[in-house]
C-alpha cells in the first residue's frame, strides 16, 4: 500500500500506513489504552509512552519499512491513532512470508474494525508484496484475538511453548498461518 492509500473500515476508521509525525498520537494511543493491552503485549517501561520514544520508535519502524523488513500500518479515527496492524519479518526467496501483529483500541473492540484491518492487511500482503503466507500468533486464552483470526481465514497449525515474554514472563502461543496464494 503506497503512503498515500488508505483503506476505509467500519466505525469510521481507516487502515493507512504509518507517518513520520505519528509519534505523538502513538504516545496517546498506547497511554489511553495501556490497561487494556497490559495483558497482551511485552512489559513496558514507563518512557515508552512518551512522544519522543514514540517518535524514536516510528523513525526505526519507517526504516525497517524502506529496507522492505515490513509495513507498518496504523488504525486512525478523526485525528487519532486507535490501532495497529504490523506486517513484520517479511522474508522473500523460496518462503514468502511474513508475521502478523495488531491490537485495537478498548473503545473499538468487538465492532468488527480489526476483522477489517486484518483483511486488508492480508491483502496487501498478497497483492502487493506477492507473499505466500501469514503467521500470527496468540496467547492461548486470547479467544477475541483468535475469533478475528479465524474470520478471516487462518488455520491453527500448533502451539509454541514460552514463545513469546508477554506482561513479564513467557507465554505458551497458538499458532496460526493463512496462506494467501494456491500455486
């Protein structure tokens, strides 16, 4: 998805690709919704919720972007950022692959924005980067998260033990895969 495509999606939202200025309203975003991802994500310190890290942050991201690493997308509402979608170790050659990540803000959850999101990150996963394969992953007892998943054409394909240091300690994950292309 160049940087000046969007996509529209439910609840008045929009998937675009992440900017240079989005530090701030990223710093807003993950401090209003802090509580609600606490349990789904690494442990943060407490300047990760500050604008500069922020903004430190999306200039690493928006490198990775530009050496073809992966694409960054955020999910905006009006003026602000309520949502991540990340196409991360995109890997080309004879794998074509790529991880999935995404959270939603708490006010959104459940109204059909991330099922959206992830479909047209899968997509643009598929159309424009011209991958085989998508790899997500959830705690095991993230049922919300693995509903999207499975609307959207995911299979689970196993459980990883201690896979990820989710809030402070390592967490079993149930792994998922969709495959974009048949041939």
């Amino acid at each position: 998805m160049p940087a000046t495509t969007s996509r529209s999606l439910p609840a008045g939202v929009t998937l675009r690709l992440l900017r240079p200025g989005d530090g701030p309203a990223l710093a807003a975003a993950y401090t209003r919704n802090r509580a609600h991802l606490e349990p789904w994500e690494p442990a943060r310190p407490p300047e990760f919720y500050d604008a500069d890290r922020q903004a430190e942050l999306v200039a690493t991201e928006l490198r990775s972007h530009d050496d073809g690493r992966s694409v960054p997308f955020v999910l905006e509402r009006g003026d602000r950022i309520v949502g991540r979608v990340n196409l991360s170790d995109v890997v080309l050659g004879a794998f074509r692959n790529t991880h999935l990540g995404y959270w939603v803000d708490a006010s959104l959850a459940g109204r059909g924005v991330m099922t959206a999101a992830v479909e047209a990150a899968c997509a643009h996963a598929r159309d424009d980067l011209g991958l085989h394969r998508v790899q997500a992953a959830t705690l095991l007892h993230n049922a919300a998260s693995q509903k999207v998943l499975a609307r959207t054409g995911f299979e689970r394909i196993g459980t990883a033990p201690s896979y990820l240091r989710i809030a402070g300690r390592w967490q079993d994950h149930a792994l998922f895969q969709r495959i974009l292309h048949d041939d």
